[in-house]
C-alpha cells in the first residue's frame, strides 16, 4: 500500500464467453513494480502464483503494459475474498484466467512455465481478441 497507486477502467473476458464493461480498479500499476524490481536483461516471462496454489504465465511484454496493475480496489471498494483480495493481478487485454487471484508471488523468468490451466490445454498465450481459448 505504500506503492504510487493508479486508478484504471478496462473490461474483462472470461473464457467461457462472457465479458464485464467498464469496471473501476485501483491499484498498483505493473510498470512501477518493474521499475522498483528491474528484472534481470534476460528476463522474458512472468509466473504469478496464488495463495491457493494456481499458477499462470504470461510473457513479460505483456505485463509490461499500462493498463496492467496489481489491484486490491474495484468499484470504489475493497477487493473481497470472492473476488481475489486482497489483491489480485489484473491484465485486461487477456482472458481473465490470466489476472491471477489472491496474489502471493510474481516471478520474473528466462523461460515459460505453463501455469495451472495451461497445463490443463488452454492456450498458453489467452488474447479474446484471437479467441485463443484452447491450445
């Protein structure tokens, strides 16, 4: 809580087809975590790991992205248990498999780990624009 936080407004899309518009987040923005963390030059992969054991990947100039933040606000209020809180990732422009809940470590890698539904046959990369739901 003592990072710059930024507010944002994006949409979400599930992979099971449904979407939710114009959502309000607050949060710390992923590009002030990288220019507190600078990631070693090699770094090209981001592993985020949840409390409950879920894992997902995603590359790193994915999350180096302005409307990626770490947010523990939605809609003016506190993000609740049910909905990742305290606080969860958020990265907007992939399905929201991507935008791992309760948010316990972010892992800056030379390689790819595919993560808990990756491993499952989702596709390792999750744009909707692409619809790449499945591997």
């Amino acid at each position: 809580m003592a990072l710059p936080r930024t507010e944002s407004v994006s949409d979400i899309h599930c992979v099971t087809q449904w979407s939710r518009y114009d959502n309000h987040w607050r949060g710390v923005a992923a590009r002030d975590l990288l220019a507190i963390v600078q990631p070693k030059p090699d770094a090209r992969h981001v592993l985020l790991y949840s409390f409950d054991g879920y894992t997902t990947n995603v590359r790193l100039d994915q999350f180096d992205q302005p409307d990626v933040f770490l947010v523990h606000e939605w809609g003016g209020k506190p993000l609740t248990r049910a909905h990742g809180g305290p606080v969860r990732m958020l990265i907007p422009r992939l399905y929201f498999w991507k935008s791992a809940k309760w948010l316990r470590r972010i892992q800056f890698t030379i390689s790819d780990h595919p993560g808990f539904w990756e491993q499952r046959g989702y596709h390792n990369n999750g744009d909707p624009w692409r619809e790449e739901r499945y591997g």
